[in-house]
C-alpha cells in the first residue's frame, strides 16, 4: 500500500471519512484497496449507492479479491438486500469458496427463506476460529426459521461450542427459545441473570413479556416501564403496555405515550404508533388531533401522512384522503400499504380498471404480499375479468379434510377430548384481542405449535399430513401466486387457538404475509349444523371488509365440523357467521408458509 493510499487509511481508522475521500480522490493508482477503502467510506457516510457502484467497479477489474467480496456481500446484508446478495454470490461463484461472503449469503438464504439451500451450505461450512460466532448463530437462525425449536435445545445441550455457551447473546438466544417453546419459568431464569450481568432496555423488555406469558402483570408492568425509562420511545413496549392495559387496566390505555411527550421531545415513530393505537380503539377524534398535529410538525414523513389519510376516511373526509394516497403512492410507488389502500378507494368508486392498475403495478414490487393479491381478487370479480376464477378457484385451493387419528389413538376424536381440555386451559384472556379479526372470544398468545407438549406435538403430525396431501394435489403454474411457490415442504409460521362465545365472530380478513391459512376445528357446539339456515358459526369465503353491499358475494359457505381442517389460500377472504350457543367453537388456525 503506498503512502497517499496509507494517509487514506489512516484518516478513515480516525472516522475522518470525508478527508480520506478527498485524498482518495486524487489517487491515480485504483487497485483492489482503493476500491474496498473508498467504498467503506462512502458507507461511512451514507453513500451507500455510491458505495455499492464503487465495489461493484472494483470486482469487474478484480473479482476474486477477497477484500471486495467481503465487503461488498457484507454492506448487502447490511442493507438487507439479501436477493441481491444471493444473485451476487450465485453469479460470482468465487464468493462461496470465501468465509466471510459465504456466510453472507447463508444469512441471505435464510432471510428470502430458502431454507433448504441454507441448510446444504451451512452443513458444507467449516468455520474458523474467526467466524466461529457467526456460523453457529447463524445455524441458530436456520434452526428458528424452520420452527425446529427442539433441535434448537439440543444445539445449545450438544453442539454449541463451550466456549460460547456462557456468552451474553447465545444466552439471550437460548431464553428466548425457552420462551417460544412455552417454558417460561427457565427463560425468566436466563433473562434475569442476564439482566444483573448488563441492564439495557430491550432485557426489560423481554422480561417483561416473559412476566406476562405467567400472567404476572404487575412484574410485567413494571419491566416494561423500566424499559421506557432507559428507552422513552421504545415502541414494542408501548404497545404492550397498552396491550396490558386493555386486558387489566383499561383506565390507563394510552398513558405511557401521554407521559413520554410529556418529558421527551417527540419522536415521529413513537407519534404514528401511538395514532395506530388509538385507532385500534376506535378513538378517531384523538387520533385525528395527534395526526394533524404530527403532519404539520413531519410534513415529509410518508407514514404519518398515510395515518392522518386513514382517519381522514373514517371521519368521512374522502376527498382529502384520497388525494393524499395520491401523493403516497407517486412517491412511494413500492410501498403496497399505500397501493392498497388507494386502491380501496377506487373500488369503492366503482373505478375499477384504475384499482387493477395500480395493483398489478405495486404487486411487481411485493409478489409474496397476500393483501395485494385479495384486492385483486376484489377488483377482477367485480369488473368480470377471467383472473379472479384463475386466482380464486375454490374447488382446486379450498379443502376440507378430516384430520388423521395420531399414533396412539384409535381416532382422532378420541384424541380431541385430551386436546379441547388443553385449548381451553391455555385460554386466560377474558377480553377479545385488540389487533386481530376476533369478536366476543378470546385468541392465545405465542405461537401455539412451538411450544414444548406432547399433545400439541401429536396434532402438529396430523396436520402436517393433511398439508403434505393437499401440496401434492396442486397443479403447477409458475405464474400463480399460490403455486408458483408450492415446493412441496412447508413450515408453520404462525398458530395460535380461538375460542369465540355467544355471540362471538371472525370480522373478514386475509392473511398478509401467509401463503395457505389452515385452521382446525377442535370444538364445535351442537346447535351448529349443516341444516341450520341461520348458517351459526360457519365460515364464509369471499366477502370482503370493504363494506361493499350489494357488490358483496360470498363465494362458499361451510359448516366445519369437528376434527376437520380447512385449507385454502391466505389471499382468500374470510370471516364466520356470528355463533349462537352457550358452547365455545374452539379452533387452531396456522399460517402456512413454503420452503424451497
């Protein structure tokens, strides 16, 4: 390295980037160190396109040169441009025979949930000493991604090198696993030892929520404001708090953001999350004071203007709602929120060749999101267009099945009585959810088929069956949001169980970010049946929460019984018939997503 190439490195070890620039710009000689150095202090201040362009010159001149390849794949992963990274790495094969870069795309893989490729690389990978930490978190990662928590417990028993077992971030690691498997009392051990060893505000936070999960809410309560003392605008704790509030002390709702702009100035994120929690409440005219205030005070910020649209809408003020969606999407045209959402509006004008535009634009840039493809659905059907039956399809995408009796039972019904009893003790909330489709019934917490119990293990093996047998009676179609991603492997993002009472119902709702919903039905009353006209309790697919009216169509009705799972496609419309009985119906919905 010479001299001005020297000076350089230096200025950019002191953090004086913007001198290493200028005496880089005037380097003549662009080798290999030129471009990484110049690279990493475009980064160091924001440059970051800049900074991809210039790793980007160097590896066409140099493209095995381990420094750029580090580099480069790392600011990618930094920047979560895992796709990217992958395409990078897939393209410059000499990326992979490298450590570092090969870990980078590993973390890629598993992020884009190619999980199955993850897996074949990370088991060909032999760290170092010096990426010993990296490899085995992310092996970790891969482990948590594939809901093989199980095999994440024996890692830390087994396989996790020694002497990283007591170290802070793989502990923080093992509680949390503790946490997602139900075992809350050995993951309240692990976070409070770690919380004397090195207080910080997300170590509240957790702890809170682990006080929560053994419904100890006074504990709970007091993490969660200990860690908004150390972190006034900590959002997750804001909203738990909240969510504490609303199950136990309902006069305190929204006190927590009251008291931090109280003392701090305000912060645009902490203001759009306390608008969103006080539209759950259904308290517009607050939400409209904080968001008009907000919009004055951020006039650029795209998502408190996009709050502020949502509560003009529901105070009746369509006009200047719609022309600030307007706005949102020109300038944010890969936002599918924003695409959405305007498009919402044209479907309630009946403009309907205008929603299908701006939808099939936003889906190019968002082809996994399932709310994009459901307003779709909306549009096609109402304007005739043949897609809606080509995306829809109930006969090919929608199944009821009768769940298979699990080993050691000779029916599945003689399991079910051992099972209802479980669902129902794990039900302790008296109050409907704030943030999910449930009305007058209750929803647990967690993912429900992560935690460590028997019975929850042998209905895990009877469902997967069923999906196992509807992924391989689907047709193939590379260009169908369904299909084109149907590897025949899956994984369960998330489940949970809903119990609804008298009266109780599911408003209609898709699934965002799912790929096939699968609930299961554990416990049916009596009074529902195939022959009752009131049609008590069923499920109903295609009627949408748009409020259309007369323009509203209920594709298909079914009355489930117990013992069965219905499956069909996240982007499908659904909802239930409110339920007249003095017996809960008591389900285990789970979002289903592919591995490839």
């Amino acid at each position: 390295m010479n001299n001005s190439l020297q000076k350089a490195l230096q200025a950019f070890n002191q953090q004086q980037y913007m001198h290493a620039l200028q005496l880089l710009s005037s380097h003549t000689n662009k080798t290999a160190d030129w471009y990484t150095l110049n690279s990493l202090c475009l980064s160091a201040v924001n440059r970051i396109t800049d900074a991809e362009q210039c790793y980007l010159q160097g590896l066409r001149l140099h493209s095995k040169n381990v420094g750029l390849l580090d580099n480069y794949t790392n600011l990618l992963c930094k920047q979560k441009k895992y796709a990217d990274c992958i395409q990078f790495c897939e393209y410059n094969t000499a990326s992979l025979s490298l450590e570092k870069p090969r870990l980078n795309y590993i973390e890629s893989l598993i992020n884009q949930d190619e999980l199955l490729k993850a897996e074949h690389f990370i088991k060909e990978t032999s760290p170092s000493q010096s990426t010993l930490i990296r490899y085995h978190w992310l092996t970790l990662e891969l482990y948590e991604r594939f809901g093989d928590l199980k095999h994440i417990e024996d890692y830390f028993r087994t396989e996790l090198p020694a002497q990283l077992k007591g170290q802070f971030h793989f502990v923080y690691k093992q509680a949390c696993n503790y946490r997602n498997l139900g075992k809350f009392a050995e993951a309240l051990a692990l976070l409070q030892m770690l919380l004397k060893q090195q207080p910080s505000a997300e170590l509240h936070y957790i702890v809170g929520c682990t006080y929560y999960d053994l419904q100890q809410c006074e504990q709970a309560e007091a993490h969660l404001k200990a860690c908004l003392e150390l972190a006034p605008n900590y959002v997750p704790a804001h909203e738990s708090l909240n969510k504490l509030y609303w199950e136990h002390a309902q006069s305190e709702l929204m006190s927590s953001y009251t008291q931090t702009f109280k003392h701090y100035d305000a912060n645009p994120v902490l203001i759009h999350s306390q608008i969103g929690q006080l539209l759950q409440l259904d308290k517009l005219e607050e939400a409209l004071l904080v968001s008009s205030e907000a919009t004055q005070s951020y006039p650029q910020n795209l998502d408190l203007l996009h709050a502020h649209s949502i509560i003009l809408d529901r105070k009746g003020d369509e006009e200047t709602a719609f022309s600030l969606l307007q706005r949102l999407v020109k300038e944010a045209p890969h936002n599918a929120r924003y695409s959405i959402d305007l498009a919402n509006f044209y479907i309630q004008q009946g403009e309907y060749s205008s929603a299908i535009s701006h939808l099939e634009t936003a889906v190019k840039f968002n082809p996994n999101n399932q709310e994009l493809w459901a307003y779709l659905s909306i549009a096609w059907r109402l304007s005739n267009n043949d897609k809606y039956h080509w995306l829809t399809n109930l006969d090919k995408f929608v199944k009821v099945m009768e769940l298979p009796a699990p080993a050691g039972f000779r029916t599945f019904a003689d399991f079910n009585h051992q099972l209802q009893e479980l669902m129902i003790s794990l039900h302790t909330n008296k109050l409907q959810p704030l943030d999910q489709s449930v009305r007058s019934g209750s929803q647990t917490q967690g993912h429900l088929l992560q935690r460590s119990n028997q019975l929850i293990d042998l209905f895990k093996t009877s469902m997967s069956q069923c999906i196992n047998q509807y992924l391989t009676q689907l047709p193939e179609d590379v260009n169908h949001p369904l299909l084109a991603r149907n590897h025949k492997r899956f994984v369960a993002r998330g489940s949970w169980s809903v119990k609804l009472e008298e009266g109780g119902f599911h408003a209609n709702h898709i699934h965002p970010q799912g790929w096939l919903s699968a609930p299961s039905y554990i416990s049916i009353p009596a009074e529902m049946s195939k022959d009752d006209a009131t049609k008590n309790g069923w499920l109903k697919l295609g009627e949408t929460s748009l409020n259309l009216g007369e323009r509203e169509s209920i594709a298909r009705e079914i009355c489930p019984e117990e013992g069965q799972i219905i499956i069909f496609p996240s982007y499908i419309w659904h909802g239930t018939y409110q339920l007249k009985s003095n017996s809960p119906r008591l389900t285990i919905p789970c979002d289903i997503m592919p591995l490839k």
